[in-house]
C-alpha cells in the first residue's frame, strides 16, 4: 500500500481528518512565502498531541535560527528541504538534529535527476516534485506535474516520495506510472491557497492506498 504525506496543514480540523483517513505523514510548512506557513509556536500547539504518524517539517535554506527555533518548539519526526541546500549542508543538520532528513529534487527531464546522486550518502528519504514555474516564489505546491515516465523503472537507492500537481483524480494512475511507495500533496487537496478541504483529503488517501 502507498503511504500518503499531506503538506502544508495549518489548523486542527484537516490535521484530525488526515489522520482519520489514514495518511502516514502529516507536513508543516516553515516558510514565510509560502500561504501555508506556521510560526514555531503555532505548528507546536497543532502538533503537540499527534501520535502515530511521521511529523515533517519543510524549509526551504533555512539559517541556523530558524532549524533550532522551529526543532526546540516542535517535536519533528522528518526535516523536508526544499531548497539549494547542499548535501554538506544536509549532513551537518543530520548530525546535529538527530533527525532524518529528506531532500526535495525537482524534476523537468530525465537528466535532472543526476541532480539527486550526491544525496544518496546523506539523507534518509528524497522526494521528487515538478520544478516551478518560472518567476514562482514557491519551490512547491505550485499545483504543477512532470512527465512521470521520468521515474519509470528508476532504481533508488533511498527511499523516495512522489510530487508535483498530484490530485484525487490524478495519484492512482501517477503511482501507477513511477511505482512510487509514497505520495506527497499540498494543493492538491485545496479549496484555495493553504486552505485544506476535508473531502479532498479524503479522497486522495483512499485512491493513493486503493492501488
């Protein structure tokens, strides 16, 4: 069965209906562009009594200040970066954190994902989105996809995750065509910009778990 990440949850009600439904990951954004961003503070209230599931947090080249603010108030079970972090960057925070990390590589053709092979050695999971449109602000949850035929046949050598514009009506056939374990949504189960719709949480895990 496909694990399911829902992304970028910033209130109560969608956190209980994705557990509810069944997904393995819950994930809380820490970006300040981003219309799903938390306050330290806040993502500790929303997460402090959440058991059973994999708690993620995704950065985009976060400064020592936010890492340390964001991991003292909040207990994370997975650190998400989604920016040009290197993998000596990625190593470090590894070490000092004590928490696994995962590496978002974005993906237009099949030579981009060279881009991933310096961070086998270095994280514990990699997660494969569509790269931004251009003039985005957003590295994702930009609603975008890519050629899945990409990922077909890839052979991993960490466990990965599958992004980019995936819906209820689009993640059967997308796990379908990479063979990927895990999915990953943010937009895709929205009513509008960082608002998450309960019905379409729903249906998302159902179908990604289905197959």
């Amino acid at each position: 069965m496909t694990d399911v990440k829902i992304c970028g949850l910033t209130d109560e009600d969608s956190i209980d209906v994705a557990i509810e439904a069944g997904a393995e990951y819950l994930g809380f954004v820490f970006f300040a562009k981003s219309p799903r961003a938390l306050t330290a503070e806040h993502a500790a209230e929303l997460t402090q009594f959440i058991e059973g599931v994999q708690k993620v947090g995704l950065f985009v080249d976060p400064d020592d200040a936010l890492l340390n603010e964001v991991v003292t108030h909040v207990r994370l079970d997975l650190l998400q970066f989604h920016g040009n972090e290197t993998p000596e960057r990625l190593a470090q925070i590894r070490d000092e954190y004590c928490v696994p990390v995962m590496k978002v590589i974005p993906l237009a053709d099949a030579a981009d994902l060279k881009a991933a092979e310096p961070f086998y050695d270095v994280v514990d999971q990699l997660l494969f989105d569509a790269k931004p449109p251009k003039g985005s602000d957003l590295p994702g949850g930009n609603a975008v996809s890519f050629d899945w035929s990409i990922l077909k046949g890839f052979k991993c050598p960490v466990p990965w995750m599958l992004a980019g514009g995936l819906t209820p009506a689009n993640v059967a056939e997308a796990i379908k065509a990479t063979g990927a374990k895990a999915v990953d949504v943010s937009s895709g189960v929205e009513s509008a910009p960082g608002v998450k719709d309960a019905d379409k949480i729903r249906a998302f895990v159902k179908a990604a778990q289905g197959i």
